[in-house]
C-alpha cells in the first residue's frame, strides 16, 4: 500500500513520539526488575542472568516484538552467604515461606555490576538499548537494605526503509537521511527492600535526545523524554509454604497520560506460582512460573487486549527464562524475586 508524504511523517514522527523512544512495557517485569531500576543490580547472591522474549499485538503487522538478555552479580565479601566468589553459609529458607521472614537478615554492603541488552523491533523501526548497570547496596537497620543504582550506555535506533512503499522514492521525510543513529543513555534509580516487601523509583531516558530520519530540520521534532517508574510489592504469607505477592508499578511518560500495572502472584512452596496482571487502558493478563532447578527457572504470561487493538490482535506473549550461575547455596526461588 503506498503511503503519501504526509502518512510517513505521521508514521515517523507520531510513532518514534509515542512507541519507539518509550521503553518496551513487559508484563513480568516483577520477575527482572532490571529492566526498570538498575539499583537491583547484584541483589541476589549468585550470577543472575535471564532472557526474555516478547510478541505484542500478535496478528497484527508490523507489531512490537521486543527481546532482551540481562546480567547482574554482586561483590563484597561480608555481603550474607558470601557473594559469587565466596563460600556459601548464607539463609537457604524457602523465601516464601514464614520462617524466612523471621530468620532475615539484610545484607552487609556490597556492589553489584551487570548489563541489559533490549532490542525493540516495531514496523520499519528497530531500537536497541545496550547498558552497563552498578549499585551500591548498604544495610539501614537489621532487615532493610537500601540500593543506588545507575546505567550507562548507547541507544541505537534504525530505519529499515525497504519495508516502507512511497509514492515518491526520494520522499524528503527519510531520503539521504540518518536512517542509522547511536545516542547516549542513562538511568538512574533507587530500591529498598526486605524479607517481605520491596519498593522502588526510577528515570530513564534522562539524556533526552532528537530522532530524525531526514537532514532536512522541518521533519525533526521526534525526540526522547525522561520516564519516572514507580513500584512497589509485599509479601503476604498465607501458610508456611504459601504466599501472595500483590505488587504494583507507575509509569510517568510525558505528554501521555499517567498509565500503571497491578499484579497478584500466588506462590506455592519454591516451586511452581501463577498470577494475574491488569494494565489500564491496554491489557489484562495471566501468567504462571515454573522453578526447574538450582540453575533454571521458566515463566509465560498471556495478555488479553482490552484497547482498541482487540479487534486486530489476538493478544501478547512473553516467554522468561532464568539462569542462576554459581548458586552455592543451590536456592530454587530467587530470594528478593517478587
């Protein structure tokens, strides 16, 4: 289908305004916390790394499909349980259940580094953000830590201009353009936490940027803007081996209304939990999680489309898979994984 000039500048304009340069959304974002606060970097007490792999708006062309990979490990040799290059001693109760609650210690200080790689693929358009992340974890009183975190990196932004039909092929929007674009990137990010309850602030995209596709100036107004992330959750344990884990995130995005998720998760033992997500405006969703191992963990969630886009969608997937690389401990449940 051709596409006169003026489509493709609200196409390119409208769209990198509001979709590409926002962050990719995630529904398990309560499993990798990374991705939105790098103050969790180095949290738990073994390599952390995960997968992720996210099909928006299946049935409709040219949808978002975003994937990503992560890593975190923490430093400090007093740090509880000894850190990825220590011995191992640390609480091994099942975090779910009430004994943990009542035996937790927080952490000594100690650092934590990792990266995140998230690649944003969304019609003609790829966005690919690439992060190193560090935090400093200190103790605030007998159960609660408190984490400063930041990342640093480059954001590359691509148009793929085959995938676009003009009817003019020297259309002044994209033609002899910068249709390949490397920009600076920083988040920075606070998160506080114990056995039973965590909470979080972040902002991302805080070196807001112009995107353009043209070096013509009159199709330049793209550009990024800072984004805050508020979140929150609490552990509430129904028996000794049960808990529900209602939690909660905020998203500040200007000039787009304020949008926020509210999840529920059911935990039984260490082993196996199932939950349900509602994002305003856009999505309901439900999602299960199964701990294999020591070394391996899975999650998938369903979202259900409730905007407009049902009538074309036929809902979004997302697949997790974690690796917990030198576990000395052998923990099967992620001991600060809400």
């Amino acid at each position: 289908m051709k596409k006169t000039l003026l489509t493709v500048i609200v196409l390119l304009i409208g769209y990198t305004t509001n979709f590409a340069q926002q962050k990719p959304q995630y529904t398990q974002y309560v499993l990798n916390n990374l991705l939105i606060n790098p103050a969790v970097t180095g949290i738990e007490n073994y390599v952390d790394m995960k997968a992720g792999y996210r099909s928006q708006w299946t049935g409709l062309q040219g949808a978002p499909v975003t994937s990503y990979v992560t890593f975190s490990v923490p430093f400090g040799t007093d740090f509880v349980g000894g850190d990825a290059a220590a011995l191992s001693g640390g609480n091994e109760a099942n975090p779910y259940s009430r004994l943990f609650t009542q035996t937790y210690q927080a952490s000594p200080p100690h650092h934590g580094i990792g990266f995140t790689v998230v690649s944003d693929q969304a019609g003609p358009i790829n966005t690919t953000n690439i992060d190193a992340t560090y935090a400093y974890h200190l103790g605030l009183s007998g159960t609660l830590n408190l984490a400063l975190g930041v990342a640093a990196g480059m954001n590359h932004t691509s148009l793929n201009t085959s995938m676009i039909t003009l009817e003019n092929p020297l259309d002044p929007a994209i033609a002899n353009g910068n249709n390949s674009q490397w920009k600076p990137d920083l988040t920075v990010g606070v998160w506080g936490y114990s056995s039973d309850y965590y909470f979080g602030i972040s902002a991302q995209q805080l070196l807001s940027q112009n995107l353009y596709f043209s070096t013509n100036n009159n199709y330049s107004q793209a550009k990024t803007v800072p984004q805050l992330f508020i979140t929150g959750g609490y552990k509430l344990s129904l028996s000794d081996d049960m808990a529900l884990v209602p939690s909660a995130l905020i998203k500040f995005i200007s000039p787009l209304p304020v949008t926020y998720d509210i999840n529920m998760k059911l935990a039984f033992n260490e082993r196996f939990w199932i939950g349900a997500s509602y994002r305003n405006g856009d999505a309901v969703a439900g999602m299960f999680g199964l701990n294999l191992s020591s070394l391996i963990n899975l999650s998938y969630s369903y979202d259900y489309t409730t905007s407009a886009l049902r009538t074309v969608s036929s809902g979004t997937h997302e697949l997790v898979i974690g690796i917990m690389l030198n576990n000395r401990d052998h923990v099967v449940s992620p001991q600060h994984g809400f």
